[in-house]
C-alpha cells in the first residue's frame, strides 16, 4: 500500500513536470507566434505609409506641378491614384484580419483562420497585385502622349526608361518582403499545429 502511494506520488511530481514544462513551451510558443504576428502588422502598416506618401506626391503633382488637360492623361491619373487607393485599402483590410487571429481563439480554429488568411495574402501577391500594378503602369504610360508636348523628346524617354528601372528595383524589394511575411505566416501555421499536437 505504501509503495502504491509512492508510486502515484512519483507519478504526480513527473505529470506535474511535465504540465509544467508544456506550459512554459506553450507560452514561448504563443510569445513567438505574438512576436510574428506584429512583424506582420508592421509591416503592412509600413506597406500603407509608403503607399500613402505616393498617393500624395501624385496627388499634389497633377494637382499643382503638371495639372493635365487631356481625357486620355486624366484616364491616366485615375488610374494611378485609384490603383494606390485600392491597394491602400488591400493593406487596411489585411490588418484588421491578421488582428481578427486572435490568441485566445482554440488552436484549431486559429489554424484556419490562419490558413484562411495565408491564402487571401497569397491571392492579393499573385493575380490582385498584378493588376493593381498593371493598372497603375497603364495609367503612367496614358500620360507620356500629353507631356509629350511640354518637354524634350529625350527627356520623355529618360522618364519613360526610369520608370522601368525604379519598377524593377521596387519589383525586387517587395518580392523579398514578400517572401519574409509568407515565411512567417508560414511559421504563425507551423507554430499553431504544434500547440495542437
């Protein structure tokens, strides 16, 4: 009887171990998937503040600086600002779901949401994107026939050529970006499932 007391004892103390260590591996996890989740807000927020200073200087530029007269320039304009406006408003709705993953939601739930939430990020990178910056390149280049008549001919080209440069350099800046935030969404995933195991 007394080694049987011992032995629930023993048992115990080990559980209690165990308990123990799995929460504080709990914590550290949810801690780490916390820690994640605000890279990924900041960095949208950050996404939105670049966006925004754009959407300004546009703004104020063909407001002020080269205010254009011509229908197909104005389609041109439209396009750029809505393009930023929409992107904007891309990065405003990302925000409030990543916010909308909460830690005190069941692990399996939080891993849909997660995965729901993976995908919609992977959609607005892949066909949304494309679009948006289509758009945006399109309404550029409406613009180019107007300011044609207000500055050299090689000056156009030079603005022209620079806009691919910059896009390319701002093409590959974001895909790493990109690839970070999809990494950690990834790892928000990977962490849920362990807390689930």
């Amino acid at each position: 009887m007394e080694n049987d007391f011992e032995d629930i004892k023993k048992d115990w103390n080990s559980g209690k171990k165990d308990f123990v260590a799995n929460s504080k591996e709990t914590e550290e996890k949810m801690t780490l998937i916390k820690k994640k989740r605000k890279e990924n807000s900041m960095f949208y927020y950050g996404t939105v503040i670049i966006l925004l200073i754009t959407l300004v200087v546009i703004s104020l530029f063909f407001y002020y600086v080269a205010p254009v007269k011509n229908i197909l320039s104005r389609i041109g304009v439209l396009l750029m600002i809505g393009s930023l406006l929409i992107r904007i408003a891309i990065e405003l709705a990302s925000v409030r779901k990543l916010k909308k993953i909460n830690k005190e939601d069941s692990a399996l739930k939080s891993i849909e949401t997660l995965i729901s939430f993976h995908s919609f990020r992977k959609l607005i990178h892949s066909p949304i994107s494309i679009i948006i910056i289509s758009a945006y390149t399109l309404g550029f280049y409406l613009i180019t026939p107007e300011f044609s008549l207000y500055i050299s001919f090689w000056m156009l080209v030079l603005i022209d050529l620079s806009y691919v440069v910059v896009a390319i350099v701002l093409f590959m800046n974001i895909s790493k970006g990109i690839k970070k935030e999809m990494k950690t969404l990834s790892d928000m995933i990977k962490l849920r499932e362990d807390l689930v195991e």
